[in-house]
C-alpha cells in the first residue's frame, strides 16, 4: 500500500497567521508526506483544491485562508465563496477537502490579536490533520469489511 500523501493549500494574505495552520498539520502529519502550495488568496483555494483533489494523489487536500472584515462588507461573500467551493470540490472529486479559513467577527491588526489567531491556527492545522487521519482509517475500513 501506497503511503498517504496530503496537500496543504495557503492563502497568502496574512501568511505570518495563515502559515501557523500549516505548522499545526506537520505536528500531527510527518512534513515529508504534506505537499504545500501557496495561492494569492482565499478566493483561489477551491479552484486548487480542485486541480489537486483530481491527480489522485492525496488521500486529503486542506486549505487554510484567514478572511478578515478590512471595513468593506465584502469579506462575508468571499467566506461564503469559498467555504462552499471547497465542499463542491470534495462532493465533485470523492477526496476530502478540509477547510481551515477562519472569517473573525472581530480581528483588528494589533500584537495582541495577531498572537491569539496565530495560536488558534495552529490548533486548527492539528485538527485538520487530525480528520484526514480519521477519514483515511474510516475508508480503509470500510473497504477492507
């Protein structure tokens, strides 16, 4: 058997907070199996996850972008947008697409803000890996009954 490979998609806007997702997923998913790609930003994480979820190589793709209100009421649509192009994405293909884009209530540009959501990436990079796992042993069981 063929070991799982996984991709990690990041948006590039707020890549200082955005990366930390991807540190999480490599706490639980050794780093040599994780292929990490960068887009510009969020509104083109579904069309990747696409064009990855369809090499079949990855057993999951997750993609992490941090959607902030910057006082245009815009930020709500572009959440929308991509929370439910990556589900079309994963209904389209068969491989699970994991979202870790994060859209604050309230996020202002300050020390104190940027340290809890960088945090909170993290974790939220580990439970992303965490659910790939979790789908690939619940397929691989399902398949060996």
């Amino acid at each position: 058997m063929t070991p799982t490979r996984y991709a990690f998609i990041k948006a590039n806007w707020h890549a200082d907070i955005v990366d930390q997702a991807r540190v999480g997923f490599c706490e639980v998913i050794a780093q040599e199996k994780v292929d990490v790609f960068d887009v510009p930003g969020a509104f083109e994480l579904p069309l990747m996850a696409k064009k990855l979820a369809t090499t079949g190589r990855y057993g999951a793709v997750a993609a992490a972008a941090f959607v902030v209100d910057g006082g245009i009421y815009r930020h709500d649509f572009v959440a929308q947008a991509v929370v439910h192009g990556l589900m079309q994405v994963g209904l389209e293909t068969g491989v699970p697409i994991l979202s870790v884009s994060l859209t604050p209530h309230q996020y202002q540009e300050t020390d104190h803000h940027n340290r809890i959501f960088r945090e909170h990436f993290v974790q939220k990079g580990r439970e992303a890996a965490n659910a790939a796992r979790q789908i690939e042993r619940a397929t691989a069981e399902s398949f060996a009954a």
